[in-house]
C-alpha cells in the first residue's frame, strides 16, 4: 500500500499545480500580446514604395478615392476661409488635417483591405468601416482633440505674446513673413512641430490597427509610438514626405487633394501592414 500512495497523489497534485498556473497568467500575457508584436524594420525606400501601392489602390477604385478627395479639399478651403477669418487658429486648424485625416480615411483603409482580401470594395462599407470600432474610435479621437485644443491655446498664446492686436488679415502674411516678425516665425514653427509630431507619432499606424485588429486605443497609440521609435529615420521621412505632398496639393486650389488625400489614405494602409504584418 505504501508504495502506491506516494505514486498516486503526489502525481496528480503537482501535475495540477503547474497546469492551472499559466492558465491564471495567461490572460494577461493575451490582453499584453500587441505589445509583443514584431514590428519591421524599415528603410528609406518603404515610404515611396507605400506611395506607390496607395496609388494602384486609388486607380483600382477610383469612385471611393475621389469622394474622400472631395472630403480633403472641401477641409482645405475650410482652412482658407480660416485664413483670412480668424488667422491664429490657422495652424492649430491644420492640426485638424492630422486629426480628422486618418479617420476620414478610415474608409479608404477599409477599401485597401478588401483590395488586399481580394474583395470588390464599396463606398456603402467604407461609410460604415468604423461602427464595429466605434467606442475605440472615439476613444482615440478624444485623445487626439485634446492635443489639438492644447495646439490651438498655444498658438494663441503665441500670438498674444507677439501681437498687441490681431494683424490685419488684408497684409497677413506679408506680414507674418517680414523679417521684424522672425521670432514669432520661429515660435510659432517651433510649437507647431511640437504638436504636429505628437500627433503624427501617436496616429501614424494606430487608426488602421483599429480598424483592422480591433484593439484598444492604448495599445493601438504604443504600438505606432514603438514603430517611430525603432524606425525613427524611416518614420521621420515618412512624415516629411506626406507633409510634402500635403504641401504641393493645396497649391493648385487645393485640387491636388482630390488625388493626394486618397493616395495617401491608401498608401497608409501599405505602411501600417508592412510595420504590423498580418497573423
């Protein structure tokens, strides 16, 4: 008898044991796995190569690109009006290109994925991508709103602290750009980087992670921040280069947008699946 009760119990309770244990820490390791995630390492060619995917995307479905370029240019005359109307929410209004832009392109996300599923995307489904994500969506939007008011006091107290009064919008920016206002150039370039790089770090893959995984706004917000930080040359080229293109579409009447904002939108997508590979 003795020598089967130390075969019998001991067995099962210290097989039990370990068994029940990482099942009690598993869940966390489940809900901390997107911070696991391997991210890629990136080069000064992926960002032209994004472009161009985002590019074969908009001629692919070129109906579901021009509506959201149409979304792109009507905000780019919205910022002129600003311009003239009330010129020190002028910066902290094209703080609402970073803000709203990836999620008005949430739409031109969810075409590319169903380009890459090899499905024929719709302009009634890309209305509607965001309503499984709706409460992560505003999460993250709320967050973002918040930077951008905080852009818009800074930018205001900038003015402040340079102006007496508010310049005249007839000579606005032959004035702003005079050299006797340097400083407040500088300044104000100076807080809008700021702004516009916690912006961009936060959101650059965040929207379309999302979107596409269904994570929280948390992780979603560290996983784009990690992939600046691992890619920052990469992801600093990035950024210049949709600044950039940005840029040059607004100078023609804002017409470039109706192209440009969809590439970019689609090409958005290329970068968050190259940096986040699908499982």
């Amino acid at each position: 008898m003795n020598p089967t009760q130390p075969a019998d119990e001991p067995s099962p309770e210290t097989h039990d044991q370990p068994a029940t244990e990482p099942h009690t820490g598993g869940s966390p390791p489940e809900s901390a796995s997107v911070f696991a995630l391997t991210l890629a390492e990136l080069s000064a060619r992926d960002p032209l190569r994004w472009i161009a995917l985002g590019w074969r995307d908009f001629v692919r479905c070129p109906r579901i690109g021009l509506f959201y370029g149409a979304c792109f240019f009507l905000m780019g005359h919205a910022l002129w009006i600003v311009l003239h109307e009330a010129p020190a929410y002028v910066l902290a209004l094209s703080a609402g290109f970073l803000l709203m832009g990836p999620f008005l392109c949430l739409g031109l996300y969810d075409a590319s994925r169903a380009l890459e599923q090899g499905r024929q995307p719709s302009l009634r489904a890309s209305l509607t991508s965001w309503l499984p994500t709706k409460g992560t969506m505003a999460i993250f939007a709320g967050v973002l709103l918040i930077l951008e008011m905080l852009w818009g006091r800074a930018s205001l107290v900038v003015f402040a602290v340079t102006f007496n009064t508010m310049p005249d919008t007839a000579n606005l920016l032959k004035m702003l750009l005079s050299v006797e206002n340097l400083e407040f150039l500088i300044t104000y370039t100076v807080v809008g980087a700021i702004f516009a790089g916690l912006i961009f770090v936060t959101s650059v893959i965040s929207i379309p992670m999302i979107l596409d995984r269904q994570v929280d706004a948390i992780s979603a917000g560290l996983t784009s921040i990690r992939a600046c930080l691992q890619n920052p040359g990469v992801m600093l080229w990035w950024g210049a280069l949709i600044t950039m293109l940005v840029l040059l579409a607004m100078l023609p009447a804002f017409l470039g947008l109706l192209v440009v904002g969809p590439v970019l939108g689609h090409a958005t997508w290329h970068a968050y699946r190259h940096i986040v590979p699908a499982t």
